[in-house]
C-alpha cells in the first residue's frame, strides 16, 4: 500500500509529457539538490519514499517534487514499479528512471530523452561503459561487467552496461512492464521485460559520478555484489 502526499509548487521546467520516477530510501542529506538539479529541465519529478526513516520524503517535497510513500521498505523494485504506475496514470508518454544518491547527471537525462524523441526510441539505456568518464573502480567494474554477461545470456537485449539506473522509457513500452522483484534483480528483469517488447533500444554513454557521500554508505561495491546473488538466486 502506497499513500500520495503533493509536493512544493515550485515553477518548473520543461518537458511535460515525461515524468522523472525517482525510487527514495534515507536521502535526505541529498535530495534536495538532486530535485532542484532536475527541476530546471524536468517538469514532473515523482519520489517513490520507500519506507524512509530520516524525513527524506519532506526534503523531496520541499524541492519541489511529488511524492508517493510506502509505509515499509519494499525495495528499489517494487519503487520504481509504483512510480511508474502513477506516471502513467497522468499521461505520461516518457519516463526517466534517475538515482536519489546524486549519482545521475541531469544532463544526461535531458540528452537521453532528446535521442528518444529525434530517433524513436521506445528505450535508451545509459550506459557507464560507453566512454571512459565513469570510474568505477576494477573490482565493481569486474562486478558489473559479469552482471552485463549474464543478463545478455538471458534477455532478447546487447547491452555493455545492464544495471545503470538512468534510464529514458516510452509509454507504450513501459505498459508492458511489470516488475515482480523488489530487491537488484529488477535491474535484470526490466531488462529481459523490455527486451520482450521487440521495441527499438539503444544505448547512451553517461557519466556515473561515485562521490564520497556514496562510497561513504558502501554502495559502490556491495549494491554491485548484491546485484550478482539476486541473479544467480532468482
């Protein structure tokens, strides 16, 4: 069970048949500049607060995002799921799935949308291996490469980087997604959901940016493990 709380109404920017879907779970200290970066491009942002303990849902708010809350911690999948439900619901004919931690760069998003819309593109995939900005370490990078070979083993996709959250979807291939693991494997499972669509995809390269406040809560390397047990396990 969700509830809706609305948020600030701060002026917005542009692109108003997209919705920027943002999954929330204890991010306070930096989701109000992550809102504020996507409100100068992003009309409609909408925070999935999952179960968060420290406010992060009013600092949302307060940026001038939407927000939809779930009473208990659920997973990133179920989050996004939830969003995308409720972005469709009011028309939305695009999606941008972006990370709370600061990780995303707004400009990369804007970029990935305007690929779609001039190519028509049912899917853009961001991808950190594209291009030789994003640093993520070689263990993580070992990590993730090995993700990217057993999701290509399974899905009807080609892809160098599976399990990059920034992502720009289209309407009528985000109908046909229904996301049943809650926890990393959904990274995985919209994969193969979207592959199944038959639609047409590409990838654009995007910088990751691992800053110390990440590191910091040991999301570089332990989401990336946790990533490769929800594959073997599911």
């Amino acid at each position: 069970m969700s509830s809706l709380s609305e948020g600030a109404r701060i002026e917005p920017g542009g692109a108003p048949d997209t919705w920027v879907i943002i999954p929330l779970y204890n991010e306070a200290t930096v989701i109000g500049d992550v809102i504020s970066g996507l409100r100068a491009e992003f009309e409609n942002i909408v925070c999935i607060d999952d179960g968060s303990r420290d406010g992060s849902g009013a600092v949302a708010a307060a940026a001038g995002s939407q927000i939809v809350r779930h009473p208990i911690n659920l997973g990133q999948g179920a989050a996004l799921q939830t969003g995308f439900e409720y972005a469709l619901e009011r028309g939305a004919e695009f999606v941008v799935t972006f990370d709370a931690d600061g990780q995303h760069r707004v400009v990369d998003a804007v970029d990935m949308l305007s690929r779609a819309r001039a190519e028509n593109l049912a899917i853009v995939f961001g991808s950190r291996f594209l291009d030789d900005r994003t640093k993520p370490g070689i263990l993580k990078k070992i990590v993730l490469k090995t993700a990217v070979w057993v999701t290509n083993l399974t899905t009807h996709t080609r892809l160098t980087d599976a399990h990059n959250g920034l992502r720009v979807i289209r309407a009528d291939a985000l109908r046909r997604v229904k996301l049943r693991q809650d926890r990393m494997a959904h990274g995985t499972e919209i994969v193969v959901q979207l592959g199944k669509t038959g639609l047409p995809y590409a990838e654009q390269p995007v910088e990751v940016i691992y800053t110390d406040y990440s590191k910091a809560k040991g999301q570089s390397l332990l989401n990336s493990v946790n990533i490769l047990i929800d594959l073997f396990i599911r």
